[in-house]
C-alpha cells in the first residue's frame, strides 16, 4: 500500500457513521472515532474525488484496489467526498459555445437568404 508510510491510524478501531447524505456529486458523513481512523467509502477511486473533513482539505487514498479511503483524526467530524470534473466542465462550457456559434450562424444565414429575397 503507497499510503502506509503515511497514516497514523494503524489499529483497528469503532469508528461510528452517525449521519449521511449521498447525492451525485457529494457524499456528507458525520463520523466519531475514538482513535485516528480509516473511513473507508465503497465508491470508486477516480481522481476527480477530493475529500475534506471539517472544511479542511485531506488526501484521499486507494483502498482495496478500487475503492476511496481517508484518515479522520479521533473524535466527531464532518466528513466530505466531493466530484469535481474540470475536464467535463470545461468540455461542456466549449459545447455550448460551440451551440451558440452555430446558432448564431444559422440564424445569421437564415437573416441573409429573408433580405436578398425581399423585392
């Protein structure tokens, strides 16, 4: 495992989901841990995923092969997985400008077919 250099949590523990909120494009959990954890999420490991816990930043690790891991620091926590495609937003900002040219040109010839037909 490339993380375990870098993780603190290192016995097993009970860490408790007290909450959760799943939705396309985000994933809230309040989490209680009485030790440094691994919360371990059976979503899918794809780098646009980032995570925070308490509105801070943290590094979300490979678990299992495919799945999201972070580590959460003992006590309760407000724990966040966030998607956030910039490639896709991007490639749909240039689609819809890509649209509106079109349009724009469509209407444009459409404009010019009306006058040169108008005795």
């Amino acid at each position: 495992m490339a993380a375990k250099s870098f993780l603190t949590a290192t016995n097993r523990t009970e860490a408790k989901v007290l909450d959760s909120h799943f939705t396309a494009h985000q994933v809230e959990l309040r989490v209680v841990a009485p030790e440094p954890s691994l919360v371990v999420l059976s979503q899918t490991f794809y780098h646009p995923w980032r995570a925070e816990v308490d509105g801070r930043s943290a590094t979300l690790w490979r678990a299992n092969h495919a799945f999201q891991a972070l580590e959460m620091p003992a006590g309760a926590h407000d724990v966040r997985f966030v998607y956030a495609d910039n490639a896709f937003r991007y490639g749909s900002l240039v689609s819809c400008l890509t649209l509106a040219a079109l349009a724009a040109l469509y209407f444009q010839k459409g404009l010019q077919r009306t006058i040169a037909r108008t005795p």
